[in-house]
C-alpha cells in the first residue's frame, strides 16, 4: 500500500498540480511583500490620493441634491450667511433708490421720475459713495439674519414635509412665515437704522451715530416702529416666495440634479413675483421708518400699518401704494436670484465635504 500511495503521488498529473501550486504561492508572498513595502514607504502620499479621489466621485456622482445628508442647522447657517451678506451688498445701490423714490414724504424737487434719473441725480448731487450709506450696518447683521433665516426654514420644512408630504406647497408657505418671523426680529431695526441712513441729506453721520441717536432721543420702540408693518409684508411674502421657488424648481428640474442656473432662475422669478404682491407694505414701512418725528413730543406722527396705509392714500392716492414698484423689484429678484444661488451651492458643497 506504501508503494502504491508513492507512485499515485508521483503520477505526471500531480507534479504539474504542486508545481502549479508552488507558483501561485510565491507570486502572492511577493505581492504582499510589495504591497507592505509601499504602504510603509509613502502611506500618507497613497491615503491623500484614495482621500481627493473619493471626494471627487462623491462630488461628482451625486444624483439626488435634495437627499443629501443636510440636517445639520450648522451647513444651513453657514450657508445662509454667506447668502445674504452676498445679496444685500451686491444690490445695496438699487435698494437706496428704492427707498428714495418710495418716500411719500419727500419735498417735490426730490421725487424722482425714474430709476435713471434718481441715479444720476443721487451721483451728481452727492456722490458715488452716497449710494452706500448706511451699508455697514447691512453687513454686519444680514448673516446672522439669514443663517437663521435659512436654518429656521429648513427645520420646519422638514417637520411640515414628514407630516403633510415633501412637495406640498401649505408646508413650503409655512416654513416661509416661520423663516420670516426669525429673520424680522433681526432685521426690523437694522431696515430702520440703514433706511435713516439713506434719506436724502441725513443728518447722521454714520450707522453707529443713527443707532445712538435713535436710542437716546426716541428709545428702543423707534426700532421697532415698523415691526407690525415688517411682519404683515414679509409673512405673506415669504410664503408666496418660498412656494413658488419650490414649485418652479421642481417644475424646470424634474430630475433632482443639483444645476445652479435652475437655483438662480427660480430664485428671481419667485422673489420678483413676492416683491409686486406686497409693495404697498414696504411703502407704507419706508413711511413709517423714515418719517421725522413731532418736535414736542418727540413722537411720530404716524403711527401703525392702518394709520400708515391711510396717510399713504391721503397724500399720493391708490397710485402711492406702488411708488418705487420697479426698483423693488429689480432689487428683489436678483437678490433672491443671488440668494438661492450661494446657498444652495455652500449647502451642497459642505454638505459633501
């Protein structure tokens, strides 16, 4: 039996077999051993290398830009500071003459025919840099305003969404007013202190000068004097925005990819659309932020949305509810345009990262 185990062992057939055997053993110590000598040689090199090539097919292959992991309030703050700092200063000289030709209250010679002619005659009789006033004030709190703005918007879309459906559009309008309550608490005193500023040959000499004066000679309520106004305007506003940007970006990206230009068309045609609905609020706000007070009692002289809106239709008549209409919303939709833009794209970018 000895024997007999030794030759089947030594058959042609088997030492082909062991042979192939040894071979594929050897290869793969060798392989290893490669393998080890290199990851210990340069590992960090390798690790930078498998790091950028993952990042770039993650950034990429990325189908679906609404289901990307963006819950965290921090992306969407972020964000949305950059957003509106981005907006608000890009169209800050549109928004002065907005609210030139929207002061019912100005003499004669300063009411303006035009966007053109308030232009030229801001420049001419002031100076290129007039059209900045009461800028820094802007900068300073418009990203806080809008990261919470956005971060408010996004929670409770989501808390509308899981509740009464993803595309629903009562849940987009009500995201919208819970952004817009957010955003006015920060904003209304801001709009009040810059619109100051942008009076025509205001007597403040910068923001800073116009926040301690309005504190030390009318008190904390002349911040807040337009806060009812603000709300009024702004709630309906945002839902009309924020629903149709929703609508519109669904409608022209049935695919869910993330495309910039789909951001920033839906995003000026839903924030120019917002702006025509509720001019005659910001009218009746610039009234009521810009108007001089009474010299004996230092109290204004119109006071609340109603008595506003009639002052409004006493000195300019139904046409004064729509004054500065079309520099509203040449502000408006390119800020919103600009807005949704830079959002959306940090979102999407630190939601990858």
């Amino acid at each position: 039996m000895a024997v007999q185990r030794v030759s089947m062992s030594l058959t042609p057939e088997n030492i082909q077999l062991h042979a192939a055997a040894d071979r594929a053993v050897t290869i793969e110590n060798r392989t290893e051993h490669s393998t080890q000598h290199s990851s210990h040689s340069t590992p960090k090199h390798f690790q930078m290398l498998d790091s950028v090539h993952g990042f770039i097919e993650k950034f990429v292959e990325a189908d679906e830009y609404e289901d990307l992991p963006t819950e965290n309030s921090m992306v969407h703050v972020a964000a949305g500071c950059t957003a509106g700092i981005a907006e608000h200063c890009a169209m800050y000289p549109v928004d002065l003459v907005k609210t030139r030709m929207m002061a019912v209250n100005a003499p004669l010679e300063l009411r303006y025919t035009s966007m053109l002619s308030a232009f030229r005659s801001i420049v001419t009789t002031e100076g290129v840099r007039s059209l900045w006033r009461g800028m820094p004030v802007v900068f300073t709190c418009a990203g806080p305003a809008h990261g919470a703005y956005f971060a408010a918007y996004e929670a409770v879309k989501r808390q509308t969404g899981a509740r009464l459906g993803r595309d629903n559009p009562i849940g987009h309008m009500i995201a919208g007013a819970g952004a817009s309550l957010v955003h006015d608490a920060v904003m209304t005193p801001v709009d009040a202190v810059k619109q100051r500023m942008q009076k025509f040959k205001s007597s403040y000499q910068s923001s800073w000068h116009c926040s301690k004066s309005m504190w030390k000679e009318e008190g904390v309520r002349s911040f807040y004097r337009s806060y009812g106004t603000q709300i009024c305007m702004n709630i309906p506003q945002q839902c009309v925005h924020f629903m149709a940007y929703e609508r519109l970006k669904r409608y022209l990206n049935p695919d869910n990819e993330y495309r910039p230009m789909i951001h920033i068309v839906s995003g000026g045609l839903a924030g120019g659309l917002a702006a025509a609905l509720t001019t005659p609020f910001d009218v009746c706000k610039t009234l009521l932020n810009t108007q001089p007070t009474m010299s004996d009692s230092k109290q204004p002289a119109v006071r609340g949305i109603s008595n506003g809106l009639i002052t409004i239709y006493r000195m300019a008549g139904l046409s004064g509810f729509y004054k500065g209409w079309a520099p509203r919303m040449l502000t408006i939709a390119p800020s919103t345009a600009i807005c949704w833009w830079i959002y959306e794209m940090f979102k999407y970018s630190l939601s990858d990262n």
